[in-house]
C-alpha cells in the first residue's frame, strides 16, 4: 500500500478503503487518489485557467498509452498498473473540470456525476469477471451528488444540488465484495442525506455503520 496516496485521501475515503479486499486495494486506492487530485486542482486557490491546464495535463496522460507516460509521478506509476481501463478515467477528469464553469447548472452536476460513475464502472469491468455495471453507477452517482451538496457554499447551486440529491432513490445497493469501499461510501452517503448531516462522518453512528458495510456489505 502507498502511504503516500492513502495519505491524500479524505478520512471518510480512508476508512471506506480499509474495507476493500486485498486484491482490489491498489486499484481502489488509485481511483480514490485521483479523484482527490483533481478535486484539489478544482478547489485550490488558484486562477480557473491555471486549474484547466493542470486537468488537461491529466487528460492528456489518461489518454495516452502508460507506456508514454513520464516518470516521478507515484499516481500515474500506480494507474500504469490499474485493472480497468485508464483512459476511461478522462470522463473523471472532465467531471471535475465542469465545476470551473462559471454557472453549476443542473446539465454540469450530471456531467460531474457521470464521470465519478463511469470512473468506478471502469475499474469494475477490470476487477469483475461478469454482471451489470448499473448498480455500481447508480451507488457512485448518489455519492457524489451528496458530496458535491455537502461542499457547494450557500445559494442556488447547493440548493440544486440538494434538491437533485433528494430526488434520487437512496435504496440500499448490494455492490460486489470487490467493490465494498463503494458501498460504505454509498451508505454513508444515505445516512448524511436522511439526518442532513455536514460530512459523512458526523456523529457517533457513522463507524458502526461504515462498519456494518464494510464487513457484511448490507
């Protein structure tokens, strides 16, 4: 396990890896990694325009052959080796980069969404033998749009997205034991939206929960 990875993740992304099977690990951590990557592109100080030549830095290698890729990364040395197929990652990377439009309207929350979920759906055709992606999607679409709702400041464009989390099922999700971190994270996810909590980890029920999940995944 690269420390050095693990340590970029939010503590929420932490505890919901640990679950993860041992085979699955790297690859999940990798996801993980690079999601937190870009979200801290997208939320950093700096001019939108320095943002948008760092993400097309990282659409450009994700779309490239790894064997192309430069050297002194510990992110993309991990990706060369991930089991899904990477340059179905660029969808993540154009996901985040939506959230720099000036306007976050409902059509930049789907495009968002879209690419979180078809980040995981990717690294599920590399990890699973058979069965539907949809599922897997569904669980990665609900968490972000919480997440995003959850880091949105105050107005319109938190409003919309609380609202279009609210309209989304929120079933329990019985994901592959491959995929259990995804299923804590979804849990938690649904925990946060009924009792309008600021963070996944909020209050002393969120442990047992996350654990529950981890280990039996219901």
């Amino acid at each position: 396990m690269d420390e050095s990875l693990l340590d970029t993740l939010p503590l929420s992304h932490r505890l919901a890896l640990s679950y993860a099977p041992a085979s699955a690990k790297p690859d999940i951590l990798a996801l993980l990694a690079l999601d937190a990557r870009l979200a801290g592109i997208v939320r950093g100080d700096g001019e939108a325009i320095i943002a948008q030549m760092k993400l097309a830095w990282w659409r450009d290698r994700l779309g490239s052959e790894p064997e192309n890729w430069p050297l002194g990364e510990p992110l993309l040395a991990r990706l060369q080796d991930w089991s899904g197929d990477v340059s179905r990652l660029v969808a993540l990377v154009d996901g985040w980069e939506v959230l720099l439009s000036e306007v976050l309207d409902r059509s930049a929350i789907t495009i968002f969404c879209r690419g979180r979920s078809m980040a995981w759906s990717a690294l599920a055709d590399g990890l699973l033998e058979t069965g539907t992606n949809a599922p897997i999607e569904r669980a990665a679409k609900e968490a972000s749009l919480l997440d995003l709702s959850q880091n949105l400041s105050q107005g319109e464009e938190a409003d919309l997205a609380r609202d279009l989390c609210a309209k989304e099922n929120w079933e329990h999700i019985m994901l592959p034991r491959k995929l259990r971190p995804l299923a804590v994270l979804h849990a938690l996810s649904r925990r946060a939206l009924k009792d309008n909590r600021p963070h996944l980890l909020d209050g002393g029920g969120a442990m047992a929960l996350a654990m529950r999940v981890g280990i039996t995944g219901r």
